[in-house]
C-alpha cells in the first residue's frame, strides 16, 4: 500500500509531468474499496464523484498563471530540481485536495480509518516534498516511476494475498467498517514488507534505501495506531502553545527547553496501562465518545504537565501574565473536557481539525499582524515583560478575532457556534 502511495503522491505533486503511463490505474489503485460495503452502488459513486472532485481540485491548483509560467521556463532549461520545487511549493494545497478524495471512503473506513489514511498520505506528500522536493529527485534520478511501472503485477499480487484474510474479519466483525484498526494496520503492514520485496527486485539499491526512509517515516506501528497517534503536524500545533513575541533577547533558550519536559509529562501521563487498555477497547468499538472521555479523565494530570512550561516563559511574562496564560490553558481544558468531553465530540464531528489544518495559514497571519504593535510597544516600555498586561490583552483580544473570522470562512456554522462559545468561557475583558 505505502508504495502504490508513493507513486500516487509523487504523481499528485505534479512532478512527472503527467508522463506516467496509465497514470488513471495508479490513481484508482490508491482509491482502496477492501473493507467496502459490498455492492453498495451509493458508496461506489461517492468514491467515484470525490476522485472527479480531486481532479478538479488539482487542476484549479496548478492553473496559476505565475505556477505556469514557472514550470515554462524550467522546462526550458531543462531544470527538474526548480520544477520539483514548484510543485513541492504548493503541497499544502495539494493536501487540501486529498481530503475530499479521503472522505469519499467513508463507506470503508471508520472516523479514526479514515484520519489514518489522510495522515499517511500527508506524510508522504512531506517526504517527498522535504528540502524542496530532495527526495522525488533522488525517485526520479533512481528511476522509481520506471521501476515501480515493472512491478506493478507484483503489487496487485500483494493487494490480492490480502483478500482471504480480509473476507476472514468481514465475516467475524459483520462489516469491513467494522474491523478494528489493528487488524487493518497488521494487513497494511504486510502489504508494504510485500511491495518492498518486489521493488528490491529492481536492483536499484539507492531506491531501495529511499523507499525504507519512506516506510520509517510513516512508522506502521500498529500498537501506536490503535492509540490514536495519527494528527497530522502535531508537533508543529504544540509548538504554537509557546509565544515568544514579548520574551527577553537571547534568553528563549530556557523556554524551549522546557518544552521537551511538557511532551515528556505528556508520554508518561498517556503511558498509564489503564488508561492504554481503555483507549484500546474505545478503538476497537470505534466509540470516538468514549475515547474522549478517556482522555478528559486526565485533564488534571494534563494541567500538571502545563504548569512548568508556563513557568518557563517568565522571560516574557509579568507575573500577572504568567497567571493568566495558567488560567487561560485551564479554561480551554475544561471547556473541552466539560461532560466528558462533549465539546470536543462537537468539535471533531463538525470539522474542527479539518478547518483549523485548512486555515493555519490564515491564523499565522493573524499572529504576525500584531508584530509592528509589538515593536512599539516594546520601545515605548523597554522591554517585552514590561508591557503592559491590558496591552497585551487587546493584542490577544485582536488575534483571537481575525482567528475567528478564518474559522467562519470554513462555512460551519455549528463549528462556529461551539468556537465562539469557546471565546466567551475565555472572557477576554482588557479592562478587568
């Protein structure tokens, strides 16, 4: 599966140049209807209009004008690494166009199914879009279309030992939705130790050590699947818990050190045998409700885990802002986690993942647009931790309210009802 991927992802960044033979059989192959409902004509066309919606998608992305005119004049001069990096420059609209096509699987895949298949596919799309699309040179240069096109039989090979063992679960769970993800994962992960054997059939040990790097990196760690690790840039949503726009010149270092102690916190919190054995049978049940709960039952561990890292930024911070971050990460816990966890279940039923991935570039350009404030403010008063905490709170007041507006552009109307109850458990009132 990893490498029909692979090929799939390679050929959706644009990079072959739509010279890839029978490149509509590779992109049906990474349409999977294994654990499908049967006969289901509604599902079959589902899948068939989110492919023509991909399609399109991918179209509109590359009909820029100025993206065109690039590509021209790499073609002419024969520059593969520059149009690679044109293409790889757009792979967050790229994965913007996968999510429908994902969501066309419904009829396959369970809620956590299909966050699993959206994952893998963005993993992909950044491995091969890494330092400007590196490593789809080095596929390109090692002849991995061309290598991948010969054992094409092999891969379907692959696909169909799967189907025994597939019929096996469909008649134990009732319905392929209804297989657990660790059974899914275990066949995933044999059809990939499969498609690998076949590539090293080429002889082309260069490719061969770039597609390992490629399964490492996804990490089919069936275990971990089961225990929800599957959002995609987690690290990146973390790392925006830690504002330095107010700290003090050179002494961030502290503040990200601590950073690493959170996560750690987090782990053992998360590491509980009980805690893991509930989560796994909450997965198995595809029971989002109760898995949240699970979660909610450690808010107050988790607000443990908060309270060092808050500390750290005393670089930054007044004491009194100190305080207010505390009780600002506090409200938004048990605002998720009130009556085990419903907002956080309205939240993820209407979207909310979806629409904050989408607009996280809009939402860095709300926290950028406070810079040149920022500096003057710093002039006026000194120093960063010497602003003024009403000051500092109509900054925060003015992000939180351009964030909103990009939530409101995602068209969700109930997401955006549950978003500005959020805002309003916060009460950002400067004057107080």
């Amino acid at each position: 599966m990893v490498v029909t991927f692979a090929l799939a992802a390679v050929m959706t960044v644009g990079v072959l140049g739509r010279a890839v033979p029978e490149e509509e059989m590779w992109f049906n192959m990474f349409i999977t209807t294994d654990f499908c409902y049967e006969s289901s004509l509604a599902a079959k066309t589902q899948m068939l209009a989110s492919k023509s919606t991909f399609k399109e998608c991918l179209t509109n992305v590359y009909s820029d004008e100025n993206f065109r005119n690039e590509i021209r004049l790499t073609k002419l001069n024969d520059n593969q690494a520059k149009m690679v990096k044109a293409f790889c420059d757009r792979s967050a609209q790229v994965k913007a166009c996968v999510r429908p096509l994902v969501k066309g699987m419904t009829p396959c895949f369970t809620v956590s199914g299909l966050r699993t298949i959206q994952n893998e596919f963005d993993k992909i799309i950044d491995f091969f879009c890494l330092n400007d699309g590196a490593n789809t040179n080095s596929f390109i240069k090692e002849g991995g279309p061309e290598c991948l096109g010969q054992k094409r039989l092999e891969f379907a090979s692959c696909k169909n030992n799967k189907t025994s063992e597939i019929t096996r679960l469909i008649g134990v769970y009732g319905s392929g939705p209804a297989v657990p993800e660790k059974e899914r994962c275990k066949l995933d992960k044999q059809e990939t130790e499969c498609d690998f054997a076949a590539v090293k059939g080429c002889a082309k040990p260069n490719l061969e050590k770039l597609l390992q790097q490629l399964i490492n990196s996804i990490d089919l760690n069936c275990e971990e699947r089961v225990l929800g690790r599957t959002v995609p840039e987690e690290e990146t949503w973390i790392n925006a818990l830690i504002t330095t726009d107010f700290c003090e010149s050179g002494k961030f270092q502290q503040v990200q050190a601590s950073m690493s102690t959170f996560k750690q916190c987090l782990n053992n919190v998360y590491s509980d045998e009980n805690f893991r054995n509930e989560i796994r049978v909450a997965k198995v049940d595809d029971n989002q409700a109760k898995m949240v709960k699970a979660f909610c039952g450690k808010s107050t561990q988790v607000k443990a885990c908060i309270r060092p890292l808050v500390t750290s930024m005393t670089p930054c911070f007044t004491a009194s802002g100190l305080r207010t971050t505390q009780n600002l990460f506090d409200k938004l816990l048990d605002f998720f986690c009130l009556n085990d966890g419903a907002n956080t279940n309205t939240f993820i039923n209407e979207g909310g993942s979806e629409c904050l991935e989408q607009k996280r570039s809009d939402f860095t350009t709300c926290k950028n647009n406070k810079t040149p404030e920022i500096t003057r403010l710093i002039g006026v008063y000194g120093s960063g931790p010497a602003i003024p905490e009403k000051e500092r709170c109509k900054l925060d007041k003015q992000e939180n309210e351009c964030q909103f507006a990009a939530v409101k552009s995602c068209g969700k109307p109930n997401l955006e009802k549950l978003v500005q109850q959020l805002l309003n458990s916060i009460d950002l009132k400067c004057e107080e």
